[in-house]
C-alpha cells in the first residue's frame, strides 16, 4: 500500500488475477474504503493487453459498487481500466453524472 500526501490519497491492490479472470468481492472493496474513512472511491485496473474496452460485467461490477457504497455514504468516483495503448473509464464512457 503507498499513502500520497496530507489528502489521504492511497493506492494498494485488493485482488489478483489473470488477463482472463479476476474474482472481485465488492464487500471488501467496500470495507477497504470504510477503513481508511473514504468519502470515495477511484478503482482501476490493468489489463496487460493491446486494447481495453469494457465488457457488461464491468459494467455490473461499477454498478453493484456505486449503489452498495451509497448505502454507506461512499461514492464511485470512477472505474477506470487500462491497458498496454488504451483506457476506459466508467464516468466518461457510459455518462456517469
């Protein structure tokens, strides 16, 4: 885990996978940003590809994320994915508000 400055910045990795596969619990997502008094949440992912463009389970996974964290009064800033000559963020491609 690295911390970035007074601000709380903090980036660390929660789960491992492959360039296929990657079990995702959101619950501890959530719990992760309950721990360190998040206000919100920025995810992202590296996918060691030529060419990254979400998939629908992305989007589900963006989805179940924003509407269990706004039970606990954390917001998804953004899911971002990035690949070896592309990304792909959730705000700016599916017109998140």
């Amino acid at each position: 885990m690295a911390e970035f400055g007074s601000g709380g910045l903090m980036d660390w990795v929660l789960f491992e996978g492959t360039a296929e596969y990657c079990i995702v619990d959101v619950a501890e997502i959530l719990r992760e940003g309950l721990r360190v008094g998040a206000d919100g949440l920025v995810i992202h992912r590296w996918q060691p590809i030529p060419n990254q463009y979400a998939l629908t389970h992305d989007s589900l996974l963006a989805n179940r994320i924003r509407i269990a964290g706004s039970v606990l009064s954390i917001s998804l800033i953004d899911l971002i994915h990035v690949s070896v000559t592309h990304w792909w963020s959730t705000r700016v491609h599916d017109g998140w508000s």
